[in-house]
C-alpha cells in the first residue's frame, strides 16, 4: 500500500490476479463460451490511467463505456461498444483499514465480479448503460443478487456483503 493513496505494482498484481478470477466466476454463472472475454476485452484501469473528470473517490470502481465509434456522443450502448472498469484505488485502500480488516485479494475479487457482472449484463441482457436512477439503482440489486450468489462460501467474503449492503456502492 502506497502512501499517496494510490496502488503499488504489486497491489495491481493482485487486482490483476482477481480479475482472472472473476471473469472466470462470471463466465461460468452466465454460460459465456470459453473465449468470450477475449473476444470482448474490456480495459481494467486505476486512476492513474483515468482522466480527473471520471474520477469518483466515493466508490470502489465505476464501468465506464468507449463508444465504438468514436463520435464522443453520449448514446446508448450497442454490443460493439467496449467497456472498461476503473477502481478507485483510494477508495479501496481506505476500506482496507477499516477496522473489519479485509485484504485486497478479496475486496478486488468482489470488486472486479461486481463490475463484470454490470459489463455482461450490458453486453447481453439489453440493460441500459445511461438507464434512469430509478432503472440503475434496481440494476444495482439485480448485480449484488447474482454477485453474492457467485461468490457465496469464499472465505471472508459476508462481511464485504455487509459492507455493500450498508451503503458503499461500487
Ligand atoms: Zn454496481
């Protein structure tokens, strides 16, 4: 953990690492075939890699959209359009000192499932990126729904449940 708030490399190592993980998770709970994050790569980056405006220091990661076309035009979001998932990574380094000690292997393992659900269920299930509150906020509880189903039984990870459930949206 880094001084500046921001990840170390190795702390990105294990992001990395449970990034795998979950697109694995995620690829089983929905059916995707084998190759399908290779054939729709998304990009996993940190706030060093993101510009200031997108940058939210009150969740753990945000899904981002690159419009496939590169008008710059907000629209809604067809299947060839590319996705991405910024963490926070002050965000996520604060919760690590809560006193309800978590490590980062298992909030980034939440985290990243969390966040490629949201991305499959664009990509698949019609959901609308730019939906209204009301519409995001019950997508919400659909992801956390199949989100906790997925990773029921992983060791430490009720607590990061509670953590959700109390408020801090990611
Ligand atoms: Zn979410």
């Amino acid at each position: 953990m880094s001084a500046t708030g921001l990840f170390t490399e190795s702390d990105r190592t294990t992001v990395d690492r449970a990034a795998r993980l979950a697109e694995g998770l995620v690829a089983q709970y929905f059916d995707l075939a084998h190759d399908d994050w290779i054939k729709n790569p998304y990009s996993l980056m940190t706030w060093k890699e993101a510009a200031k405006y997108l940058r939210d220091a009150n969740v753990f990661a945000q899904t981002v959209r690159f419009d496939s076309r590169h008008t710059g035009k907000i629209q809604r979001a067809k299947p060839q359009d590319y996705y991405g998932v910024l963490l926070a990574d002050p965000a996520i380094l604060r919760a690590l000192l809560r006193p309800q000690r978590h490590d980062l292997w298992t909030l980034g393992l939440f985290v990243l499932t969390h966040e490629l659900v949201h991305i499959v269920r664009f990509r698949k299930f019609g959901v609308d990126f730019f939906g209204t509150p009301r519409e995001r906020e019950k997508e919400e509880e659909v992801v956390h729904k199949i989100t906790r189903e997925m990773l029921a039984g992983v060791e430490s990870m009720d607590s990061l449940f509670s953590l959700y459930e109390s408020g801090i949206r990611i």
